[in-house]
C-alpha cells in the first residue's frame, strides 16, 4: 500500500497549512533515497534512533512535505501505531486537509471502510487535492474493495489536478485499471517527458512506459513499439549508466515476455 511516488514537484496552492503535491520534488525524492529512510521495520533501537532523528531533520527542512511524512508512516510496525501517530498530527493541525489525508490513509488495512469514508469526504471538500484520488484508485484495484468503476473516476480525478503526473503508482495504477483514451494520453506524456530528461535514467519510468505502449498500440503495432524500445535501450548505453543500461535493457526483454503473455494488450 505504501508505494513511494516520485519525479519532479508539481503544486497546487490549497487553503491551510500545506500545499498539495502531485509527486514530490526531486531535492525530497533524492532525501528519500537515502538509506536512513529505505528501512522499514527495524528492530535495533539504535536504528530506529537514528532514522527518528533522519525524519526529524527533513521535515524541518521540508515541513507538511506529504512525501516525507507519508514515508514516515511507511516505517511504522502496526497499524495502531500509524494510527496513534497520524491522529496526533491531525489534533495539531486540525484545519490542514494534508493531515487529514494521512489520518484516513493511517487506517487502511485496520478500518478501510472508515479510511475509504473519510477519504471520499476529502475529496467533496477539498476537491483541488491530489493526493486523495491516487490513494482511491490504488485501493480500488485490488482485493475485497476492487471496484473499477470507482478506481477509473478516481484516476481521472488525478489526471485532471496533475495531467503530466510521471509519479509510479499513477502509472501502475493505469496499467491496471485505466481506460484506452487514459493509458494513451499518460504513455503519449510520459514519453515525452522522459526524453526529455537529462538526468539520471529512470528505468521504473521507462518499464512503465513500454508496458503502457504496448497497452495501448494494436497488436499489428507491437513490432513498431519493440523497434521504438530497441532504440531507447541504445540511447542508454551511451549514457555512461552502465549498471542501470543492463537493468534496462533486461527489462526491455522482460516486458516484451510479458506483453506475449497476455491474452490482449489493445
């Protein structure tokens, strides 16, 4: 449930404390990335001193960051501890809608019907927040509360508040439940916004984008889109990113498997 979403910052201003965020800045996304926060669960009070004490100094620099406090609940061992902690925060900041997203997402997985109650009420008031609809469409993909009917406007929702959102959980999310005219305009986005980039390759990007081409062209088109990721894999191994090159291009040969496997990609 906690997939950490990614990519460049897009924001909305809101009324209260915070912003809301369609994907967390890169100087946030690079923080996270760092060990101290990569553990989950960790049993030695040392480490678990030491990643507070990580938590603690990023939110100073980034305060009412969602990303950043997110993965700290991320870290929490038991339900009633995301819980305690979420509700603490929202008792401080009682008018933020930041914090009352985290409360309802504290209790996926303990209340869901209460977290999916508080999560739509959300969005009726605070329908320019993002976050909200992410986190409905991951939770109406699968298991007892599939609904795709619901995961397909909340995905819209999305789309319409970040429409070049490049963050993970998005694309998986459309990979999954998303409509034709939905998976074409995001891959058309994405592409574009991958190309684009000079930085480091962003190979769980680029694995979602072939997976989405592949999607959305007809199989008579598949040959077209092999050649098109042929190309992509020989850009990145004149990168200088050896090491992220192979893993590329071992993904390109594993999602061309997969896309075999399915009965229909169109």
């Amino acid at each position: 449930m906690w997939r950490l979403m990614t990519v460049s910052a897009v924001f909305v201003a809101l009324s209260g404390t915070a912003s809301a965020q369609c994907e967390a800045s890169s100087t946030v996304r690079e923080l996270l990335s760092e060990s101290a926060f990569r553990h989950r669960i960790i049993e030695s009070t040392e480490k678990q001193a030491t990643q507070q004490a990580a938590f603690a100094k990023a939110l100073a620099e980034h305060p009412d960051d969602y990303f950043v406090l997110r993965a700290q609940m991320s870290t929490m061992g038991s339900a009633d501890e995301r819980v305690k902690w979420a509700a603490g925060l929202r008792a401080q900041h009682p008018d933020s809608p930041l914090y009352a997203l985290l409360d309802a997402q504290a209790l996926l997985g303990k209340d869901t019907p209460e977290a999916i109650r508080r999560l739509e009420a959300l969005n009726a008031l605070h329908p320019e927040m993002p976050e909200q609809y992410l986190v409905l469409a991951d939770l109406f993909q699968t298991g007892s509360f599939r609904d795709s009917a619901r995961a397909q406007r909340a995905l819209e929702g999305y789309e319409r508040l970040c429409p070049r959102s490049t963050a993970i959980s998005f694309l998986n999310a459309v990979l999954q439940t998303g409509s034709p005219d939905l998976a074409a305009r995001t891959a058309a986005a994405l592409r574009t916004t991958l190309v684009a980039d000079a930085g480091p390759i962003q190979h769980d990007k680029w694995e979602a984008l072939w997976r989405l081409e592949f999607k959305v062209y007809p199989v008579s088109e598949h040959p077209a889109v092999r050649r098109r990721i042929a190309e992509d894999l020989a850009r990145f191994e004149k990168s200088g990113e050896r090491q992220t090159a192979e893993r590329l291009a071992f993904l390109g040969v594993a999602t061309r498997a997969w896309v075999t496997s399915q009965p229909c990609c169109g």
